[in-house]
C-alpha cells in the first residue's frame, strides 16, 4: 500500500488548501489552455487529497480524475466539486496509487503533487511507472516533490533510502518523508522524457530553515 492511514486523520482534523500553486497552474497553461476541446483533455492527479487542484481544473473545463488512499479527502473532493462545479466531468477513487485503476494510455497529462514523496524510493520508482502506463504517448507529467536539504531531511528516524520520520519541520506527525536527490531523478522517471527541472525555495527566517521542492515537468 502506498498510503499511510495518518493521513486519513491529517484530513479529518486540518484544514486543507483550497487552491493550486502557481507552479501546477502554469502547467496546465502552457500545455492544455488552447486545447480546441477543454472536456476531451483528461488529466488524473495521484494522491489527489481533498482536490484542489482538481478543483481548478475542473473550473477549467477539464475532464478530471483523481486517486486517493484517504476516503475522508475523497468525500471532501467530492463535496466541493459537486458544489462550486456542478458540471464537472471525471472520476474520483479511494484508492492504491501502485495499481492505478484505469487501462493503458488513457490520459493527457498526470500529476503528482507531493504524494509521491510520502512513499519509499523504491514504491515512488513503481508508482512513476504505473503514471506513465495511464499517459498517452507524448502525454505530459507533472511532480512536484521534496528535495534533499529541506527542512526535515535527515532528522528524527530513517527508514529507508533518504526517507525518514522527520523530527522536525511541516511534514513531522505526516507519516514519513522521502526527500530526493537530483542525481535520483532520471532513475525515478525514466518512463518520461525530462522538459524542465525547477527548485523552488522557501525560507522560514525565524528558525533559519528552508523547505525546498523539485517541480518536475516531463514526457512520454
């Protein structure tokens, strides 16, 4: 199983965001805003938690799918699309992110939005390879993920390669963190061609700290 059941108690008692980042937008600007028909695009998010990124897509115009081991951020998903956008298209599932529920090449672009940096190396690896299986060819992917030097990285208990129970930062009490090397990269997404690689830095001054994530852009 690729999902840690704390976070059905993460989602149960904190509030979420209620909208994308930046970056996330801007992909989906550059690739699919002059699609000639919004509703025929199909986009699936892993680790899609209470949907905020699905909801911005589905304002959009987007056919939308989304997959999440938390049955709690589903219902919540579900409740906020249902309300702010009735129309909307798609599929929401409880479900393992290992062993995606749909057939071969069904999608135009998959996203990762840090779910994939809360599973082991090796469970990463299998669920980058399972994104790829469900994208088209000259599909688009889309990971946003932790880096190695964040806040976190190397405190508290190890439990696999570069992934720990973090002693401290935003991610302690969130299950464990897997924080990755940029030498990692190209071996954890072989099955899509790298486009772009991105840092992005943010410092918190008080405790002299920096929470630090790769935004990773690629194609099948």
């Amino acid at each position: 199983m690729s999902w840690d059941p704390v976070w059905e108690e993460v989602f149960r008692q904190q509030a979420w965001g209620k909208y994308p980042g930046e970056d996330l937008i801007r992909f989906i600007a550059r690739n699919f805003y002059n699609a000639k028909s919004r509703p025929e695009v199909k986009i699936l998010e892993v680790g899609c938690g209470p949907g905020a990124n699905l909801w911005y897509m589905a304002r959009e115009g987007f056919t939308i799918y989304g997959v999440d081991g938390s049955k709690t951020a589903i219902e919540q998903a579900k409740i906020r699309l249902d309300s702010e956008c009735p129309e909307w298209t798609g599929e929401l599932v409880v479900g393992d992110i290992n062993k995606l529920p749909f057939p071969d090449e069904t999608f135009d672009a998959v996203i990762d939005s840090e779910a994939l940096s809360c599973n082991t190396f090796e469970n990463a690896a299998l669920i980058y390879s399972e994104m790829a299986r469900v994208t088209k060819q000259n599909g688009k992917l889309f990971s946003r993920t932790f880096a190695k030097g964040s806040w976190g990285d190397e405190t508290g208990e190890k439990v696999g390669y570069d992934t720990y129970l973090v002693g401290e930062g935003p991610l302690l009490g969130k299950g464990f963190a897997r924080f990755t090397n940029y030498n990692d990269i190209p071996e954890l997404i072989k099955h899509f061609t790298i486009q772009e690689i991105q840092l992005l830095s943010r410092e918190y001054l008080q405790e002299n700290k920096i929470v630090k994530e790769w935004v990773i852009v690629g194609e099948k």
